[in-house]
C-alpha cells in the first residue's frame, strides 16, 4: 500500500442527483484510490445521496462549496487531492472495470506528467456512438514530451481524457479557467504545452453520455452569446501562450499560434454562416466588436493552409459590411 493513493477521482456535482449514485458506484470499488466528490452549490438531492455512499466508504468524500462552475470544481478537487494523479469523471458519466487497468498501470509507471485515455461516447441505454479524445496523429503507448504532441497536432478536449500527475499541476500553478464555457479545451493545450512525459493510450476505460434531454435543449440567446465569445477567450489564451514561447522556441510559438488563429478563423465562419439569426438579435455585433477589441479581426496571416488563406480575405471582405 502507498502513501498516498495512486489515484484522486474529483467529481464535480452540480444539480444531478439522477445521475450521481451510478457514477459514484462504477468507481467505489476501485482499490488504491480517494474519491473527491465537489458539490458545487448543488440545489437537489445530489450532495445527500453522495453523502449517503460516502458514509459506508471511506475512500470517499463530498465537499460542498458555494457555485463557482465546473472550473472552480475542478479547482478545489485539485486542492484537496492527495493522490499522486487526478482525474476528473463528470457526476453524469461512468468508468469501466478498465479503469483498473489504469491504476494498475499508473502504479508502475508514476513518472508520466500525463496519461491520455479515450472515452466512449455512449447513449442513455449504453450503445456505442462513438470514441472521443482518439488522438489519431499521435503514436500510442510511447513516452513523448507535451511539446512534440502540439507540434503533431494534439486535439486538446475533455480534461476528462487526461490523467494529471499532481504535483506537476501545482509546479507549473496549472488551474482551470474561471467563468468559461470552453475550459477542457482552453486548460488541456495550455496544460500539454509544459508537460515533458505524456503517453497517449489505447485504454478506453470512460463512458460518456450524450444525455438526450441535455443534448436537445437549444441555447437561449443569453447563453449562445456566451458560448461564442468565450471561443474569443481562448483564442485571446493560445495566443497569450504562444507569447510565452517566442524567441524560445519557434517551432512551438508559431504551431501555438496557428491555433490560436485557427480558433478565430472557425469563429468567423460562424459568425457568416448565422449571420442572419445572429444579427437579429445583436450576436454578431457583440462578437464582431470583442474580435476588433482583442486584434483578432482583420483576419491575419498566416494561416493552416492557402485554402484558409483565401477564405480569410474573402471572410474580411463579407464580415466587415455585416
């Protein structure tokens, strides 16, 4: 027996009661590991029934703080860990008995900054939509450094696909962005660019739920606003990284770069494609005016290809009569 557990598993519980026990109980019977259970200001049963399993396991424990969204969540979850790595499950997904083959494997080899999963994207009655966080440009099961993996093109997503190793997080101060929509994507780039041992696996050991009733609720206009200025935060993030490695390291400050660009790019073909829904009720005005005010339009050079090359002088020419 370690120490310290090999493993924190911090589950950030806002509002879903439904769903906690199941989550709660795909991951109580995982040995050599602590579950840290956030409840984010949860206003249902939720934090009760945790309680309620956490009181006949001692692996498990619920904190309760004021809402701060699922960053914050994540956040305190970190602060709390004792295990040598996180990993974040949502209170509305499930592992697999896979997932002790990760402990397993973790155990032995406990100096990786990182260990990439991929996740199932399953329905409400288990049935295989599709693999998530897959990684494809990247070789699998070999020891590679973060900064190889953004010059090969990592896709960053789900936070959930990462285990962190934690003292690595808290050397590099690595915390999630508060008060974004778009966190995983914005902490996962931000998180790979520092790492210097990452493995991407084939372990397959998460279930994700595409919950119909969450799935089909459209956006009022207050959220869609959000949404979409938030892409304008992290492509304000990726730049501001790419900064930190100008001069340095060129290779990764220009493939940071490009992203960056890349994220702005698709936001504008967004933003031309909705541009009669969205000028109605004032989106693209809002967007247009936070895209000038961050020096992101214009679109600049350079770009992925001279495909986007081209449509970015076209997207000037048409977004700029909008």
């Amino acid at each position: 027996m370690h120490d310290s557990p090999i493993i924190s598993i911090v589950v950030p519980l806002y509002n879903s009661e439904e769903f906690i026990s199941q989550c709660l109980n795909s991951i109580s019977c995982l040995s050599d590991c602590e579950i840290i259970v956030v409840d984010d200001g949860s206003t249902d049963n939720g934090p009760n029934i945790a309680r309620g399993i956490a009181s006949s396991n001692s692996h498990i424990q619920v904190i309760s703080q004021k809402n701060q969204g699922l960053s914050g969540a994540r956040n305190t979850g970190i602060e709390h860990a004792n295990g040598k790595y996180i990993w974040f499950l949502d209170a509305d997904d499930e592992l697999t008995t896979q997932a002790i083959d990760v402990i397993e494997y973790l155990s032995n080899h406990n100096e990786l900054d990182f260990l990439a999963v991929q996740l199932q994207k399953v329905d409400e009655s288990r049935n295989l939509l599709s693999i998530d966080c897959s990684q494809p440009t990247l070789p699998k099961n070999e020891v590679m450094t973060g900064r190889d993996a953004i010059l090969n093109d990592y896709n960053p997503s789900s936070a959930c696909a990462l285990i962190m190793r934690r003292d690595f997080l808290n050397e590099n101060n690595l915390r999630f962005k508060l008060g974004i929509t778009h966190e995983d994507v914005e902490f996962t780039f931000r998180a790979m660019s520092k790492a210097k041992k990452v493995m991407f696996t084939d372990f397959k050991p998460y279930l994700y739920f595409r919950r119909g009733n969450t799935m089909s609720t459209p956006l009022d206009h207050e959220r869609l606003l959000k949404y979409i200025i938030d892409d304008v935060e992290v492509a304000d993030s990726f730049r501001s990284l790419a900064l930190e490695f100008k001069g340095v390291d060129s290779s990764l400050y220009n493939k940071i770069f490009l992203r960056a660009k890349s994220v702005v790019f698709g936001l504008a073909l967004q933003i031309y494609h909705n541009r009669k829904q969205w000028q109605e009720n004032g989106i693209t005005q809002e967007v247009m005016q936070r895209l000038k005010d961050k020096d992101f339009f214009p679109l600049h050079r350079p770009h992925y290809s001279w495909k986007q090359q081209l449509m970015s002088f076209w997207l000037n020419f048409k977004l700029k009569k909008l």
